[in-house]
C-alpha cells in the first residue's frame, strides 16, 4: 500500500499540496492491475487516460510502414505515460502503451482531470510541470539521435537511465535507440 502512495511524493516534489487536497485528488484516481504484455491503449483508439506507474514497466510504441515495431517511450515507476496528442485532442492515437512488466498504474480520464484542475488549480500547475519536463526529455532526446552515433546513443542510454538497461529486453532497447539487436549485442560486448 505504500508504493501505491508514491504519487503524493511526487505530488509534492514540484507543487506543495495540503494532505487534505491529495487525498482529494486521489479519490478520482483508480488503482488498475495489468498483466505483462498487456495493451493500456491501441494504436487506433482514442487515449482516455493518464496513467502514473506505481510498479512495473511499460512502453509506448507504433508500427512502421513495414510492420515493424519503433519504440519512443519507457515508462517505470513514478513516471507518467499517457499519448498527449490524444488525449487532449480525443483523437484516435496513433502509438500503443503495452506493458513489459506486470504493472499497477493509478489512472484517471481526462474529465476528470478537467474537474480537478478547476476544483485544484495547483494540479493544472503540477502537469504543467510535468509536460514541460516531458518535452524538454523529448528535445534532448531528438538532440541526442542528431549528434551522436550509435554506439554513443547506446552509452547515453546506460548512463542516464541505468534502471531500464536491466530490466528492459535488448531488442526493445535496440528499437528505441533505432539500431539493430545485432548491433546492440555487438556494443555491450565492447
């Protein structure tokens, strides 16, 4: 029960809340269980959900015009996923969000949420927040994919997020940094 809870420090790492106005905010959250390999959203339906990790491992991915799978985003504990375009625009999504590990995941849909914001200004301001750090990890991430090769790619990878290197499958990491499992087989052994 106290990994469930995580959220209020993370609540609180960039917004002070009362405990009164967490437990609030909790209240129109729902705690759900999903299995490995199971899917949070399908490329094709509209995103109706933030969902933060308590526990477990996820991803968000789509397929190429040739079928393959291109991973763009890991998502691990106190970390948020959602598809943005999505779920702001209630447009169908075009990634998917699938576990890797068996994952629980406080979620809540975006009317919700809406309610909240205007019942809790301080949360509107915390996502704010979020999306901003997002983006910056987005850009930097993009940066990184211009300037570096892939083996530096690879090494940046370890370096910055060491916790995904473990658990992560290789050929999922090889998807995300857009190299081939055989060359990433190829750079760990180095």
């Amino acid at each position: 029960m106290k990994k469930i809870y995580s959220i209020k420090n993370h609540f609180n790492k960039y917004i002070d809340f009362t405990e009164i106005e967490i437990d609030d905010i909790l209240s129109h959250f729902t705690l759900a269980e999903f299995d490995k390999k199971e899917i949070l959203l399908k490329e094709g339906n509209v995103c109706n959900h933030k969902f933060f990790i308590v526990e477990g491992l996820v991803r968000s991915y789509h397929l190429d015009h040739k079928g393959n799978e291109k991973i763009n985003q890991f998502a691990i504990e106190n970390w948020w996923i959602t598809n943005v375009e999505s779920f702001v625009n209630e447009t169908p999504s075009l990634t998917s969000i699938e576990t890797i590990e068996p994952t629980k995941a406080l979620k809540i849909n975006k009317n919700t949420l809406e309610d909240l914001y205007i019942k809790h200004p301080k949360l509107e301001r915390y996502f704010r927040i979020i999306t901003e750090n997002m983006l910056v990890a987005i850009q930097r991430r993009y940066e990184v994919f211009l300037q570096l090769k892939s083996k530096d790619r690879y090494l940046n990878f370890i370096n910055n997020l060491p916790e995904f290197s473990q658990r992560v499958p290789q050929y999922m990491i090889a998807s995300y940094l857009e190299i081939t499992p055989e060359y990433l087989s190829e750079l760990r052994k180095t």
